[in-house]
C-alpha cells in the first residue's frame, strides 16, 4: 500500500492553514503578536517609569518642569528600554535594566539640578569616580554600589553567551564609531531641530527630556574634541597680548549686593603701586569653604551675624572686597583653578577633570622658578576632583592631604579649620626654611551638609521654619565655628609673619536648598534662569576677599574676578616681569568680566548685564564677547593644546615639547 504523506495533506477545512509554509506562517504570526505583545508591554512599562521619574523630579527636588515636552521624555526613555530589549533579548529582564538605569539617571539628574542648577552632562562621566570620596566607611561602599548599579545590571543581564547579543553589540560599536566621525553636522542637525541653549541648560533638558539631552550634549563634546586651535590662530592672538603684565586694575563698580544690609556699597580700589625687586616674602594663600555673608539675606533669614566683631572690622578695612566665582554651591576645584592659573573657567565642567592636560606655568610653577617652594593642603582624600594629578600640572611640589592629617577634631569626617591650620604650620616648620614658600591651604570645613555634634554645639539660634532653614541654620553655626578659627589664624600669622601676603576668600556660596532655596526667597528670584538679572547673577558668585599686604595691611580691591588673583599676587611680590600668561586675561579696559557656564557678566559704569553666549546678548555685550572668545582660544591652546602661545612669552616657555 502506497504510504499517504500527511504532511501534504489537506486539514480538511476551507479557512485553516494547510501544508507546511502555511503552518511555518502560522508559526511566523504567532512569534510576531508575542513579539509585538512583549513590546507594547516594555513601552506602557516605561511610560510609568516616565511619569513616576517626572513626579518624583517635581515633588522631591521642587523642579518644574514643562509638561508640552512630556513626550520627549517619554520617547527618549523609550529608546533606552528598546535597546535594553534587543541586548538583553528578554521582556522581563529589559524591564529591570530599564528600571535601573533610568530611575539612577533621573534621580542624579534631579540631585544635581537641585544642589548646582545644572543637568548632567557627559562631563559627569568623568567624574563619577569622585562619588567613591564623598562619605567614609559602609556609606561609601553603599554609595558606589548603587552608582555601579546600571553598569552591573547591563553586564549581568546582557547573554554574551548567545551570538545575536554580539551581533547587536558590534552593530552600536559601528553606530558609535560613525557618530565620533560625523559629529559635527550631527550636532547642527539636532540643534536645529531641539534647539539649544548655550547659557541656560536646565530649560534644554526641559524640552529634551534627559536621554536626548544626555545624547545631543555627549555629541556636543565629540564635536569639540580635537578641535584645538592651530598655531596661526594662536599666533594672530598673542600678537596683541603684553610681553610684560600691564598693571592690575581692580574694580570700583558700586552694583548692590543682594538684600540691604547697611553695607553694600564698594569704595573705590586701591591704587597699586608698581613693586620693584624686593627681598623675597611668602604667601599664604586660604581658600574658604563655602564662605560668604549670610547677613546679605536679610534679618528675615539671619537675625545674628555669625562673623565676629573682629571680621568685620577687617573686611571693612578692605571696603568690603568681594571676589567674583566662577560657581555657586559646589565644584571647588573650578575657583582653585582660577585662582592657581589666571584664566576662568567657561564651560560647565570642573575644569581639573579633563580640561587640564598639560603642564602649565600656573602661578606655583612661576614662584618655583623664582626660587619659592610650594604647599598645597587640603584634609580631603587626594583624588577628588583629581587634585593629585592637577596640583602636579600647575606647579605644586609638595601635596598634603588626608592620610597627613590627624582628623580626629572633625566632625562627620570634616576638619575642624583651626585644626587644620595647626597641623600645616607643624608640617611646614619640616620643610626648607631657607627659601619662601607658597602656603596654599584649602579648607574643609563647611561643606554641605552642615553637621554638628556636641563637640561643637549650635551657637546661632534657629532662624525660620522650613527644610530651607534647616540647612540655613546648620550652615549659619559652621560659619560661626570657621569666621573665629580664622581670625586666630589670621593673629597669628601677622604676628609670626609681619611681611607676608595673605590672601583670603569663600571660593563659592553655600548651597542653601534645591532651585537656589533660600536665595531665591530672599532676592525674589525667578523660576527660569533666563529671566536672571546681571545683578542677581553677579550676587550668585559674590565672596568677600580680604588681601593683606604685610605691613601695609589690608587692600581695598572692590570686586575682582578670582582668575585675576595670580597676577595681583605677583604684582605686590614685585615679580611683574616673571607674570606671562598669568596676565594674558587682563580685561579690557574699564570692563570687568564673570564668565559663568553658557554666559557671563559684564561690569561696567556700576552696571552688572547679563550677557548670554548666544544671538541674545545685549550688544553692549560686545566687546566683552570678543575678548571671551579669544579668552576661549587661548585656554584651549595653553592647558589642552599644542601650546604655541607660550612661545609668545620669554618668561613662559611651554613645559610639554610632546
């Protein structure tokens, strides 16, 4: 009997599939709807994740967003779960990973913007390794871990044991690979079609969403790197830029400093006699952690000055010279590079993270050279904010830093400030005594959070209700603790001292709430940093600075940008001559200039204008634009480029030949 093949037979009725193709489509269909069942699911998951992340952002970090760009938002998390979905090739585990990583990245997005008004950045990136120094002991392990988390999560959930995985693998390694070679008209293209601002980056993750913020940012960078200026650029520069420093001119402008206070106004500056040889003094340089004038709250805020009698009557022997910053509420590291290397910081990213790659005659190495021996101190771990490698580039020769510190008069990790001062004095009595030294002391004390323990009990009374006020107050008994440690420092150097130069500042305000807290109650300021006035902006970056010229005693400086500092510190040394780049910011005359990220400050006549990096800007904003740029071309030349600048200056040659 012939054998019937069945697999070619008829099922018997008119609507069923019959054959082998027909059940291989059926097959196909069914694989198909699950498919689509599966990817739907992933998309409504999402879409609870993006309206809980959102929820979150507003009601724990008070951010407002805008809910027309919802979508945005939506979409972008979107693309991130469907990547999931095709590496890790499983609905249920592309929801965990998705969870993960877009819950971590939206709350540290939300942190940030709350403590520094800034959404992350592909900078970021650089600096995560900063999160392992914040706290000590489990805290930090706990702390890493869940930092670590996305990265762990995609690698444990990614079956690199099957072949597709590697297949989708290498396909983005192409993509990512075509994106560093066309970043540049990619970069145009997403500009044009999402806009960008330069100057107001909250309101460009507003309307992006943090995915495609995250995304048209990192090709923003990709566009940037490499892209440093070529020797007939630089040249055409430094043609026009002194040999010799031309002499300092402080400020004298008289714009208002947040709420009246009785003493806001700014005499004129001190004229600065040009200095001839003298016998060499040294330098003792305090960078203050978080410190400002509270009292310009206004008694709404602060009832009791926290500063004693005797700050005030040196500050206003000073007339009450502020320093202009380049940051509010964190990123140390920004003031200190100012400071140390005489240019400002223009772009929002801690500029020893990245920017800073080459040696540089920054005012430790120029001292070096004048026979000056240099400390730099800090009871942190030396890591953070990559200072070790940093302090190297700029000239330091000696670092101190936790592990030379006894911290046992500290709280929750923070030296005390008048401990720290005894324990560098005790450090530099076993150094060279025969040569100055630049004694460069950065405290600690007075970070956030503001603790207390019963070592150091509260000393200012609470102040008004609330969760800003909290942080008002503990901030208002750590400035009471600091303001005293260092005018017994201050005694004691004048005293031990007489001859030295003594320079002093907050190197940024506290941070005092999310969306700039109490600030923003106390100077009525608005919800979108666009609307920022010069004035506002210019009292965001305000510390006061106190310069002591030896035996002549204070200085009365007005207002002065911290990237100004080196040059005046070698001016009263006398070593004019040996300034070189350090002057080579000097701005245009009658100007002063705060670049702060995406925009800067022009002061001039009294008046503060807010001047954005964009066709917006006033145009009385021009001449202070021209000299940024240029300002812009010479920073890239000098502490990431080839440095042909340097060749400009006899008593700067470039300290890198690679």
């Amino acid at each position: 009997m012939q054998r019937v093949n069945t697999d070619l037979a008829p099922t018997g009725t008119d609507d069923e599939p019959v054959g082998p193709f027909a059940q291989q489509n059926k097959t196909f269909l069914q694989k198909s709807l699950r498919m689509l069942a599966r990817v739907l699911s992933v998309a409504l998951f999402t879409l609870l994740i993006t309206m809980a992340c959102r929820y979150a952002l507003e009601s724990v970090f008070g951010l407002k967003l805008y809910s027309a760009f919802w979508l945005r938002d939506y979409l972008g998390n979107l693309g991130i779960a469907l990547l999931a979905f095709i590496l890790v090739q499983s609905r249920d585990k592309a929801m965990i990973l998705t969870s993960v990583v877009v819950i971590a990245f939206q709350m540290a997005n939300g942190a940030k913007l709350s403590v520094l008004g800034t959404p992350l950045s592909p900078d970021d990136l650089i600096n995560i390794k900063n999160l392992f120094y914040l706290t000590d002991g489990w805290k930090r392990y706990a702390l890493m871990l869940v930092a670590a988390t996305p990265l762990l999560a995609t690698l444990l959930l990614i079956p690199l044991k099957r072949r597709s995985a590697w297949v989708v693998l290498a396909t983005l390694a192409g993509i990512s690979f075509l994106i560093t070679q066309y970043s540049e008209p990619l970069r145009v293209r997403l500009d044009e079609r999402f806009g960008n601002s330069v100057w107001n980056q909250p309101d460009n993750f507003k309307r992006r969403g943090l995915a495609l913020h995250i995304a048209q940012e990192s090709i923003r960078t990709l566009a940037k790197v490499g892209k440093n200026p070529d020797q007939a650029t630089i040249m055409a520069i430094t043609s026009s830029l002194p040999v010799s420093p031309l002499i300092l001119q402080a400020s004298s402008t008289n714009t208002e400093l947040g709420p009246d206070t009785g003493n806001t106004s700014n005499p004129a500056s001190t004229v600065i006699e040009p200095a001839g040889e003298t016998e060499p003094r040294n330098v003792h340089l305090i960078v203050l952690e978080s410190f400002f004038d509270p009292m310009s709250l206004g008694p709404e805020w602060v009832s009791e000055d926290p500063f004693p009698a005797s700050f005030r009557e040196l500050w206003a022997q000073t007339g009450n010279t502020h320093a202009l910053s380049p940051v509010f509420g964190g990123y140390t590291a920004n003031a200190e590079f100012e400071t140390l290397c005489g240019f400002p910081v223009t772009e929002n990213a801690v500029f020893f993270e990245g920017w800073l790659r080459r040696q540089v005659p920054c005012l430790p190495a120029v001292l070096a050279k004048a026979g000056y021996q240099s400390v730099a101190s800090h009871p942190n771990v030396p890591g953070f904010w990559n200072r070790t490698l940093a302090y190297k580039l700029v000239g330091f020769e000696n670092y101190l830093s936790k592990s030379n510190f006894d911290l046992k008069d500290s709280v929750e990790g923070l030296l005390l400030d008048h401990s720290f001062y005894t324990q560098v004095d005790e450090q530099l009595a076993k150094i060279d005594t025969d040569r100055p030294f630049l004694n460069y002391m950065l405290t600690y004390h007075g970070h956030l959070p503001y603790p207390s323990n019963e070592n150091y009990p509260d000393q200012i009374k609470p102040g008004p209700a609330g969760k800003d006020a909290i942080l008002l107050n503990g901030y208002l008994n750590q400035i009471w603790y600091k303001s005293r440690d260092l005018m017994a420092r201050l005694e004691k150097l004048r005293a031990d001292d007489p001859n030295a130069l003594i320079v002093m500042f907050g190197d940024h305000l506290p941070f005092l709430g999310p969306n700039y807290g109490v600030y923003t109650e106390a100077m009525n300021l608005p919800a979108d940093r666009a609307q920022f006035t010069g004035d506002m902006l210019e009292y965001l970056v305000s510390t006061p600075l106190i310069v002591i010229d030896g035996e002549k005693g204070p200085l009365q400086l007005g207002k002065l940008p911290l990237y100004r500092l080196p040059s005046l510190i070698l001016e009263l040394l006398g070593k004019k001559a040996d300034a070189g780049m350090l002057d080579w910011a000097q701005n245009p005359e009658g100007q002063l200039i705060r670049p702060v990220y995406g925009m800067h400050i022009d002061l001039q006549d009294g008046t503060a204008t807010a001047c954005p990096d964009d066709a917006t800007a006033p145009a009385s904003c021009e001449t202070s634009a021209n000299w940024l740029a240029r300002t812009r071309l010479l920073i890239k030349d000098l502490f990431s480029g080839k440095q042909f600048s340097l060749s400009h200056s006899p008593s700067a040659s470039p300290l890198n030949e690679s």
